[in-house]
C-alpha cells in the first residue's frame, strides 16, 4: 500500500463544496472543542484536517446528508483510509475525532442516532521506544562545559529532563516558581486542561539546577523577554522545541552514541531505568503523567537482557535440553 506524496494529501485536504450542514457541523464543533473542551491550536488542527478529509469522502459519495449515515458508511471510510495509506495510529485517531463529532452532533440536534456506535478502531502495535543505557546517559550529561554560561545551562536541563522524566514541551514551560528544592520536588504543568503533578528530583539535578540559577540564568535574564521561564536562550527568551533538540543533538553527538536518539528519549530512558531498578509501576505512571497505566506498561518489556538471562538460567529445556 503507497502512500500519497504530501502535495496530493494536502490537495485531498482541500475543503470541497459542502452543503451547509457540512459547515455549520464543522464550525460549531470545532467551537466547542476550542471554548468548552478548551483544546490547544495544534490539536484542533488536527481535528480540523480528519474532519476535512471526512467530508470531502462524503460529498465524493454523494452522501450530503448527516442524517443518512450508517455504520457501513463508516466502516466504508475505515477501509478508503487503509487504501490511501494512512498508518493504524493515524486511522485510530481518525475513529476517536469522528466519535467526538457524532456524538456533539447527537447531542446539539444535529443527528438522532450515532453512527459510530459500533465502530472499531484498528488494533495499535505498540512499538517499544528506544531506550540508552546508563552509562549512554551519564556519558551524555557529562558533554556540557559546565565553565560556560550555556553549557551550565545544558548541563542542568539535561539533568532535569533525566530525573524528573518530563516531556520536552513540560521542560521548557518550567517556571522558577516551580520549584520545591526544600521538599525534593518540582511542578509540572501538563495535558491540555493544564493539570499538574508533583516530580521528585534528585540531588544530581538538584545541583546543577542551582549552579545555573546562582552563575548562569542571571546573565541570560532579560526583563522584558524571561519572564519566570527557568531554562533561557542566549537572548533571554524561553528556549523553544527546535533549540532543546539542536542542544541535545550536539551533546549525543560528542558523546559518541551512533544510534537514533530524539528528545523523548531520556523520558523513556527515565521510565525504564526505574522500573528496571524495582520502582512501582503506578508510581512510575504518576511521575510521567500517564492517564493510563497501560501506556506505563509499555516500559515493562524493555529490559529483554535480564529476562534472556532468566529464560537461559530457569527454563528446563535450556538446562537441560
């Protein structure tokens, strides 16, 4: 199965002529997912673009009204959605925004009947992230030149993203107000509605973290672009995605490690470091800020070498076959 060039998906993601129902569909919910379920732009986006691609498929079937769907309709869609390529993770995220939508539509009036009742997402197949091992991470956290102001600066990011295993958005929006170092913790923000969680961090990070708030992050302060950002870039503004994976990206790269390393890497490396030292599991769930402790559960097939060597030790046929 090919999957379309980027120019032809976006050209397929052009709005078609809809009827007006298809319009006034799209825009209020849109509406109500920004007000009242108060979700980010990019995130609307994509609702945006699943609903787009939506309707377009109806109006090339000559369906113009919501009121005629079915459930066969919908499974129909499932399967153009296959032929055009697109990933399970992707056609999955398509059923929960159709879910949503048909549901706001039953709700407002704008439907009898859901449609999407019995509908089944694809089955996902969880990949197991990449994960360094210790040594990979100590190796990493020792690059910085911590006699330098921005070296100083990436040495205690790089420890903070590794103790408290926060995501790269959740590092960057710390805030100095956040944190606790007379109780061993600091505060998170995260999730669309702005929740928050409380992370220990450890005397490592602790440390470096203070070195940089003492030498480095007063000669980066600006007072009309820092605001109470804790990590700053050379000119005083908060750091943004980009520059975090161009830091990170440097330090992998003086430190010798070949292999495929991203920014969520040492959030995996964090999980998974713990867990393979005894850590509970929910515990490890509330420090990420999983809704889901299956999603934790992922982490838990990661340490093959240790169950290798109990297969080899324990196992009847290998002893003795």
């Amino acid at each position: 199965m090919v999957e379309h060039k980027p120019a032809k998906r976006a050209k397929q993601l052009e709005r078609k002529e809809w009827p007006k129902t298809f319009q006034e569909a799209f825009d209020g919910y849109l509406t109500f997912l920004r007000i009242e379920r108060g979700l980010a732009d990019n995130t609307l986006e994509s609702y945006g673009i699943d609903l787009r691609r939506f309707f377009n498929y109806l109006v090339e079937c000559g369906i113009r009204e919501l009121g005629r769907l079915g459930g066969k309709d919908l499974t129909r869609y499932l399967y153009h959605l296959y032929e055009v390529g697109l990933a399970p993770a992707s056609i999955h995220r398509n059923v929960s925004c159709l879910r949503g939508f048909f549901l706001f539509c039953v709700e407002e009036g704008l439907m009898e009947t859901d449609p999407s009742e019995y509908l089944e997402s694809p089955r996902l197949i969880r990949k197991v992230p990449e994960v360094l091992s210790v040594e990979e991470v100590e190796k990493i956290l020792e690059q910085p030149d911590i006699t330098d102001v921005l070296g100083l600066r990436d040495r205690a990011m790089l420890e903070f993203a590794y103790a408290t295993g926060a995501r790269v958005s959740e590092i960057l929006a710390v805030g100095v107000h956040d944190l606790y170092f007379d109780q061993g913790f600091v505060r998170i923000v995260y999730g669309k509605g702005g929740k928050t969680r409380l992370v220990p961090i450890g005397r490592s990070a602790r440390s470096a973290v203070e070195a940089y708030l003492e030498k480095s992050r007063p000669r980066l302060f600006h007072p009309l672009r820092s605001g109470d950002t804790l990590f700053l870039s050379r000119r005083g503004r908060p750091l943004t995605r980009m520059a975090y994976w161009n830091i990170l990206r440097r330090y992998i790269q003086q430190a010798g490690i070949q292999r495929r390393v991203t920014p969520h890497t040492l959030r995996h490396s964090f999980a998974t470091h713990l867990l393979e030292g005894g850590a509970d599991l929910r515990a490890v769930q509330e420090m990420l800020g999983h809704a889901d402790i299956a999603t934790t559960s992922i982490y838990l097939h990661l340490d093959r070498a240790y169950l290798q060597e109990v297969h080899r030790k324990y196992h009847p046929r290998e002893r003795y076959g």
